[in-house]
C-alpha cells in the first residue's frame, strides 16, 4: 500500500498482530473525531475486549445510544394481526385474546393457564437458539407438559448451525404438536401477535451489541428471558418480587443450566397473580421508542 498509494501500512495492517491480517476498520479508527455504538455495556466490551481496543481508547468520550422502537408503528401491526384497534387502557384483555389465536394457530390446543414462550428471530448460533431446543425436554418435563414454545424464524440450511438447529426444531414439533412450534423453512410473519400474544419473549443471544426484539416485547408489556450481554444487560433487568421492579429475567452463563433456571423462574412468576400482572406493567414501561433516542 505504501509503494502503490503512498499511505502509511499502518492504517490497514496492526504490526504488533502475530499474523498479517487486513483490517479495513483501522483506517477509520485512526483518523476519526468521535466513535458511538447501541449500548452502554457494548461500549464497555469494545473498551475492555476488542483487538481494536487501543485505538477505541484514543477518543476521550465515546457515546452509546439504544436502539429505539418505532412504537406507534408497531402497535399498528398489533391492531391490525389483531383485526381491530388496540386498547392501550386494557392490554390484558388484548394480551388474552392475542394469545388464545396464537395457542389456536400453533398448537391446537388453548389453555390460559399454560404459559407460550416465543423466539422471534434469524436461526444463527449468535441468537443461541440451541439452548431453547436443547431445553425443551427438560422444560415439558419439569412443567408438566404444561409449556408451549415457539420458535419463529428461517434457517439457512446452508450453514451448518442453522441445519442442525431445522432438524431439531421438525423433530420437536412432529414429537410434540401440542407443546412446540417451529417452521424453520419459512419466514416468519406472525411476530407482531406472538409479540402480545406471549408470556415471555426468549433472547437467548450469544452476543447482542444493542437489541431491538426485546423493545418489540415490551411495547406489548410482555416481559423477556435474556442472557445477559450487550444491550440486553442494559435493557432486560432481573425482576424483584420484593421491589416488584424490572422487565423480565436475565441468566449470566451462556449454558444450558442458567437458561433453563431463567425459563422455570419466569413460568413460576407466571403463575403468580399479584407478580405477573405487575411484571407486564413494568415491561410495558420499559420500552425505548425512537422519540426516547
């Protein structure tokens, strides 16, 4: 680069990297006035862990700012999944009817008092959507066979995660048509109802820089299951029974055990009278709209 465009190595190639590897995002970092990213907590992350952590440091005051939700928008998505206008002042009347036609439509079997757990989004090993299907024996068999769980979204069977992850899901959904869902050949086009019409949304994302989907819960005051990384550690906050504060239930380790410990804690809540209702007002409450940003 030097000989050809008489520009410093140095703007491309780290030389204190073992390996010679292009990295077209020095050039930027190196000349640049001010940085921003999603969230504070993945502005930490890139401060503390990134290969690009030395030049990150050289701005003095980098800023984050959470996505935001279009939220009028989407309760008109709502509305119009649900047929008729949403009444805010009443949303658990909504949140009930929502949820009998998705128990209709995906399990042909409606229960109120058998909480639907839904994942909305791209089957890829960042969303961590094997923890959810690995779980789900032990779910049925904790709770009874008295837990119903979606899975929205497409996989690319191109890649292997994602064809692994289809096999299990049609696996799953043969074996138990009453208690799981999934179409991984599909795109999903339900996920403003599954929004209302779930008990609690899943993220189980290895890793999520800021997050939109949880906001897309909340705006329907339904509390989310997350693992806590990026923007959802900032945004999905463990909830109290004491305080009967926060918006749903975080777990710290990325495995199987903490996830599944995070789904039975919330089914427990569910079935509380007084802390569920409330769980719902706080998620509620929590959304970020795009006129918060």
């Amino acid at each position: 680069m030097n000989e050809i465009h008489q520009l410093n190595n140095d703007l491309l190639f780290d030389p204190h990297w073992d390996r010679l590897i292009l990295n077209p995002s020095r050039a930027a970092l190196m000349v640049f006035d001010q940085w921003a990213t999603v969230s504070q907590s993945y502005k930490n992350d890139l401060l503390n862990s990134s290969t690009l952590a030395p030049l990150l440091r050289l701005c003095a005051r980098p800023f984050a700012v959470s996505n935001g939700l279009r939220k009028q928008a989407k309760l008109g998505q709502i509305a119009r999944m649900l047929g008729h206008p949403l009444n805010m002042d009443d949303l658990a009347t909504a949140h009930a009817e929502a949820k009998k036609m998705v128990q209709q439509m995906y399990f042909n079997r409606v229960d109120p008092t058998i909480p639907v757990c839904s994942f909305v989004g791209r089957i890829t090993l960042q969303k961590g959507v094997h923890l959810i299907l690995d779980s789900i024996q032990t779910l049925l068999d904790t709770h009874g066979y008295r837990i119903q769980i979606i899975v929205g979204g497409p996989a690319d069977r191109s890649e292997p995660y994602a064809k692994s992850c289809a096999e299990k899901m049609e696996y799953l959904r043969g074996l138990y048509p009453q208690n799981f869902w999934a179409d991984p050949n599909n795109f999903f086009t339900q996920g403003a109802l599954v929004n209302l019409g779930s008990d609690f949304g899943l993220m189980p994302s290895l890793f999520e820089p800021g997050g939109i989907v949880q906001h897309e819960f909340f705006v329907a005051g339904t509390p989310v299951i997350a693992f806590k990384t990026g923007g959802l550690k900032d945004t999905v906050r463990e909830y109290n029974p004491q305080t009967k504060e926060g918006n749903g239930f975080a777990f710290e380790a990325h495995n199987q055990g903490d996830f599944l410990w995070a789904v039975n804690r919330a089914v427990f809540t569910y079935h509380d009278p007084v802390h569920y209702p409330q769980l719902r007002l706080n998620a509620l409450a929590s959304v970020i709209t795009t006129t918060d940003v």
